[in-house]
C-alpha cells in the first residue's frame, strides 16, 4: 500500500478515489440495507484505508461523496425515522500495536501531559449498534445508527429482545436515558437459525452480524421474536443527568439497573495493561460465544472526553482496534472428494500448512461443485483462504497471477469416489449425491459416526478410527450392530462360531476399555426422544428440527406412524419445518433398510416421551409461578396446565413468594411489581427455552 501511495500519480488518484466511493457505497447500501454483503470486511477495510491515504496526499481530491464523510448508509423508507438528539458517532481504526502506541501519544500530547491515562478496553461486538430510549424509567423509543443522525424506529422489535428492560425503577437512573450498544447473534444461534432456514428454503445468512441486521430490521416484529438475538450495552445518547466520572462507572452503573454488560470490559491502567488486555482478547476469541471483530479503547475519565472531544465524525477520545484479517494465501495441493451420511459430494481442499490469525490451517473446503467453476479453483493453484467467523477455512479466491501455465481444470467426478455408483445432480441443488445410498461404505460408515456422535447417542469409545475399523471388519455394519456388541464378544450370539469377538484381544485394547465401551453403550439403552430422531440420521434433520417433531410428536411410535402412512399435515405445520423436509422425512420410512433399522434399535433401545422429560427434569418443580401479558404460543389455559404438569404451583398474583413471572406482550402491573420484588422474570421463549433444554 505504502508503495502505491508514494507512487500514484494524481491522474490515477483521482479515477481510483472515484472507484473507491463508488465500490463503498454499494458495499454500504448491501451491508446496512440488504444486510447482505458485497465485500468482506477485510476488502471495505482496504478500500477505506486506501481512501483515507489518498485524500491526505491529495486534499484538493477530496470528493463531495467520499466515503470519509459517512456513517453507513442512507435509510430504507419502510421504518419510521428517529432522530439522534446526540449523534450516534463511528470509530477510528487502528490494526497494529504500534498505531496504538501512536493513539495513546496522541492523546497524552493533546492533553499536554505525559501520565499514564486510564482507558476501557471493551470487546467490539460484531453486531448493529442500537439506541433505547427511556423517559421516566419506562422504554418509550428504540432505534438503529441510520446514518448517525437519522435511525430507523425499531422500539417493537427490540422490545422483543430478552435482557433489555421495559422499565427501570431505579433512584439515580435519569429521568431521560438513552442506552446505546450493540445487537447481535451468538454463533450457536446463528448455526441454529441457518439449518432452520434451510430446511424452509430460505435465505442463508452469511455470518452472525447479518443475520442479527435481517432479523432486527424485520417490519412484523413477531419474526424478530422468534429469532434469538441478544444486545450489551456500551454507551449513552441524550441523558437528562449524566450522573458518572467515567466510563467504568458508566459500565458498573448500566449493570446495576439491570442491562447486559459485557464481563469482558476491562479497566487498564496504563499503555502495559491495554496491550496486554489486546493480546488476551485475541486469544480469547476463539472461545467466545459471539463473533467480535477488534477491541474499542476509550478514555475512562469523562472530563478528558470532554476536552479531547470530537474529529468530524469519530471521537478523539476512543477508537477501535481491528483484530488482523484471517487470510493467508497458500497453495492447494490436492482437491478431495468426500462422501456424507446423505451421500453428498463434498470437496475439500488439500493445503500447503498455512497460520491464519495464530491457527495452523491444512484443509478448506470448497463447498460444491459450482463454487470450484464459479471460482475457477484448480489443484496446484495458490489461493487466498480465509477464516469465516473463526469457523471453517474457505477459499476466498485464486491468486490468479501466481498460476503455472497449463494447470487443468478440475473435473469434478460423476461418479461416488468410494463405491463408484453414479452420482447425479438433483433439478433443484448444486449438490451432487452419490445414488449408492447404504451399499456406499462411506455413506454407511458415516451414519454410523453421527449415530454415535456427541448430539445423538453420545457413545464414548467410538470414535471415528474405531466405526471405521468396526465397519471394514464387518463387526458394525449399521447402528443397531452397536448394541448387540456385547453378547457378540462374550460369543453367546447362536452365529458366532470362532467364540466371539474378543475385542478385548485387539491391538490397544484391553479387558478395561472394552468393560468401558460396553457401559457406555448400556447407559444409552434410554435416549430421549429428540436424541434419538436426530441420531437416525435423515436428511436435513438437525438437532433444533428434531427437537420440534419430539414436540409436536410426543412419542416416537406416534412420529413413525404418521410418517409411514405418509400424513404429514401435522408436519407442515410446524413453524421451521416446510415440504422439502417433510419429503426427507417419508423418504426415509419409505425405505425398507431403514425401516428394520429403526425396528432393531427399538428392540435395544427405550425412547422416552417427550413429556416424560419434561416432568422429571423440571426446573420449575416446587417453584411458585405467575403468568402475565399475552402470550404468543399458549393460551393461559394451557400455560397453567404446562405449569401444573412441571410441578410448579401457578399463582394468580406477585407476592415475595413468587420464584418466577413470565411475561408475555401487553405486560402491567405483575411484571413492575415482579421488578420491585427482584422476582426472576421471563419472557415467553425463555420459558419454552428452559422446558426444553433441561
Ligand atoms: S462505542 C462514539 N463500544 O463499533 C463511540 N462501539 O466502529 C460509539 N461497537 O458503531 C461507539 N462494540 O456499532 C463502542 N464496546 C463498544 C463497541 C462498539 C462494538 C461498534 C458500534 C460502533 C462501531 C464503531
């Protein structure tokens, strides 16, 4: 970049700042209206950079629309709009420890002081900032950034959003308070809604943040109900009575009147402890529940905000410190052809070891069969790869000037590479399935793994390397082998001439592990009932769908039943399962294999009862609990009688004695009182939620 820079002429600067605009400003338009990106984040980084050092160099180029001028993107008209009495601001960027070095100087020079200077260190959510307003302590107003001063009237929708407070009663909270922070989708919410919204043959979100974007700016707010977005709160708008120093004060207190904060705030002391607290925080984010894409520093004391003030639309006294960009390039030394439990065709790129953002990758995949055309991605090439969302390695794209000459295209195979039947293209996917079904070792041995796997049956001791083994030596050729792998051994099986397996005898084994593996199989001869449709492995069946047909279903024998007899009004509707599923579904009754399967399981295997589960896991028995409000999925009848059955006591009023109060819509007088009282309150879904996850 430094060369183009000292190099460009201003000819040529002038058409690229041009470009640079243009290219922002669709890439704006794709990511805060369409909630769609155009770019990654890494590429509109790259460009705003560009930009920023062109325009120093040339100030006379500085165009009326140049994106150093703006705050997202103009407004879509379908909302109501708000104004920003205090405008809601963007961060500087900062990407390395030395530009940090530099922030912190220049903050110090700015004040003319030389003292260390105290500063928050606050993971940057990757979300959609928002801004809540209350007057009197009730919420009356919730709205987007928009372009900083003009947002999008939002109040329904994140209203819908658990942990935010309708009302605060609290003595030092201002009589008008506008709360300001982040909304977002944990990773596992985010998985969750995509395999929900494939099965529906919806859109597929692209990363966490857009799909907290669609899911918030929804015009019917009952559809951001059901999608689990969460929010934190990290700064302030239009305060009546700024009543705090300094920023962790303002944390403490947000806390305090009962606001998501987030645990990783941390106060720093001097420039060691902010750098300090960078370096833990990328090791650390990996393993955190939600995507955050830097940290963001802010002066702590208020009174040197005030004094450093504003730049024209960042504030001097904070700036965000972008984590570096997971890419990497290297070279891919080999395309390999997977076969899945459903006989899909997946390709996996085979890499030259390569350490994106402190991770060594070896392998990315490549999706299908039209992501290696579209991308025109052949073995031997060098690729850029990228890590989406610290997930799973991607290959962005071909490093086209680095390809040897003569590199053939890669001829994507038409038939399955392990059992060669013919693998054909369905009409309507770009997936290719091999048609091999379970005479396919792979797809055979890959059932079995998911079986055994840790959202199914959850069998210790079988691990990959072993179904494997098992497989080849024909001792598992499906799951019901699994439980008849005991009698086998000890040789009481009528078949078993030569005495049995004697797994006992095999090379690492011994009397200890095979006693192990055995009770681990015996202590999954109950499963519930979600467990076990999952396990069995159907097409397009994750675990959240399971877990509505168990439901909806109750007991197994009603589920199968109705699957056989092809009745499946039942199934369509359910809210997340649509046709192309529910064909999965009578698919895999219809065939005879899986029938005897499934019939052999049930002769090893007890399936509990949906409600079964319920009762004896109860967290709310013996507890006292109200409903309140209108509540979207039950009728009070029925959430009373849920009650009953999970052996709480259902009350009619609020007392000191109440454990619990859930809350639906149109909420009154229960839910202050519960607030007062300091009583647990629920929302509907995290009621549903609790039921079905204990
Ligand atoms: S403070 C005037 N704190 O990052 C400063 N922003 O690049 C206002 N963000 O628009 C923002 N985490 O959407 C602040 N702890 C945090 C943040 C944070 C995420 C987002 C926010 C903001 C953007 C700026």
């Amino acid at each position: 970049m430094q060369n183009y820079i000292t190099e460009v002429t201003e000819e040529q600067a002038k058409k690229d700042l041009e470009f640079i605009a243009n290219e922002m400003a669709k890439a704006d338009i794709a990511y805060y209206q369409n909630d769609d990106p155009y770019l990654t984040d890494a590429e509109y980084d790259e460009l705003k950079l560009k930009n920023e050092l062109l325009e120093k160099k040339f100030p006379h180029l500085i165009r009326a629309d140049s994106p150093s001028k703006k705050i997202g993107a103009p407004i879509k008209n379908d909302f109501a709009k708000v104004e920003h009495k205090v405008p809601m601001l963007s961060l500087g960027d900062i990407f390395s420890e030395d530009e940090l070095i530099d922030f912190v100087k220049s903050v110090q020079r700015f004040l003319n002081t030389s003292d260390d200077i105290e500063m928050t260190s606050e993971p940057k959510m990757d979300g959609l900032s928002f801004s809540a307003r209350y007057e009197n302590g009730m919420l009356v107003k919730g709205a987007t950034r928009g372009d900083g001063k003009i947002g999008e009237d939002i109040t329904a929708n994140l209203k819908t959003i658990s942990g935010l407070p309708h009302f605060v009663n609290a003595p030092d909270f201002p009589s008008v308070m506008e709360v300001r922070g982040e909304v977002y989708m944990s990773k596992a919410d985010f998985f969750a809604l995509n395999e929900k919204q494939a099965a529906q043959n919806k859109k597929i979100f692209a990363n966490p943040r857009n799909a907290a974007a669609g899911s918030l700016r929804q015009l019917d707010s009952n559809i951001t109900k059901k999608r689990n977005l969460s929010l934190l709160v990290y700064t302030w708008g239009e305060v009546s009575d700024i009543n705090w120093q300094t920023q962790a004060e303002f944390l403490q207190r947000v806390k305090d009147w009962g606001f998501p904060v987030n645990p990783y705030n941390k106060l720093c002391h001097n420039l060691e402890e902010v750098i300090d607290s960078y370096k833990i925080l990328l090791q650390t984010r990996a393993d955190l529940p939600y995507d955050i894409d830097g940290i963001v520093y802010k002066v702590n004391s208020l009174e040197l905000q005030n004094r450093l003030g504003f730049l024209t639309r960042t504030p001097r006294f904070a700036i965000a410190h972008k984590f570096p960009a997971e890419k990497a390039i290297t070279r891919i030394n080999n395309i390999r052809v997977q076969v899945g439990r459903t006989g899909a065709l997946t390709p996996v790129a085979d890499l030259e070891s390569v350490n994106v953002g402190g991770v060594m990758v070896s392998h990315a995949t490549l999706h299908n069969e039209d992501e290696i055309k579209r991308k025109d991605i052949r073995i031997g090439d060098y690729v850029q790869i990228q890590r989406a969302g610290d997930v799973i390695p991607q290959v962005v794209s071909v490093v086209k000037e680095k390809r040897q000459q003569n590199l053939p295209e890669f001829e994507f195979p038409k038939f399955c590479p392990e059992c060669g039947a013919h693998a054909i293209k369905e009409d309507d996917g770009a997936v290719r399935r091999c048609t091999g079904g379970l005479s396919c070792p792979a797809q055979a041995i890959e059932r079995i793994k998911h079986f055994v796997s840790r959202d199914a049956f959850n069998i210790e001791g079988l691990g990959a390397k072993i179904v494997e083994d098992f497989y080849k030596e024909k001792i598992l050729e499906n799951p019901a082998d699994i439980f008849t792998l005991e009698e086998r051994n000890d040789g009481d099986d009528l078949f078993s001439a030569f005495g049995g397996l004697q797994l006992e005898q095999r090379e690492g084994w011994g009397k200890k592990s095979v006693d192990n593996l055995f009770k681990a199989i015996r202590e999954k001869t109950q499963i519930d009932l979600q467990k076990f449709i999952y396990a069995l492995g159907i097409r397009q069946i994750g675990t959240a769908t399971a877990l509505l047909i168990a439901k909806n279903y109750i007991s197994f024998e009603n589920f199968k039943t109705a699957m056989q007899n092809e009745d499946i009004q039942k199934l369509l509707s359910i809210d997340g399962i649509g046709e192309a599923m529910a064909k999965d579904i009578v698919e895999f009754f219809k065939e005879e294999h899986n029938l005897k399967i499934v019939d052999k399981l049930l002769q090893y295997v007890t399936v509990k009862d949906y409600e079964q589960q319920e009762i004896s896991n109860s967290v709310f028995a013996d507890k006292t609990i109200v409903f309140t409000g209108t509540l979207e999925n039950l009728t009070r009848a029925e959430a009373k009688a849920l009650g009953v059955k999970l052996g709480a006591k259902v009350a009619g009023s609020v007392s000191n004695n109440t454990d619990y109060v859930i809350v639906g819509s149109d909420t009154g007088s229960k839910a202050k009182k519960a607030l007062e009282l300091g009583v647990k309150i629920l929302n509907e879904a995290e009621f549903l939620n609790l039921i079905q996850t204990k």
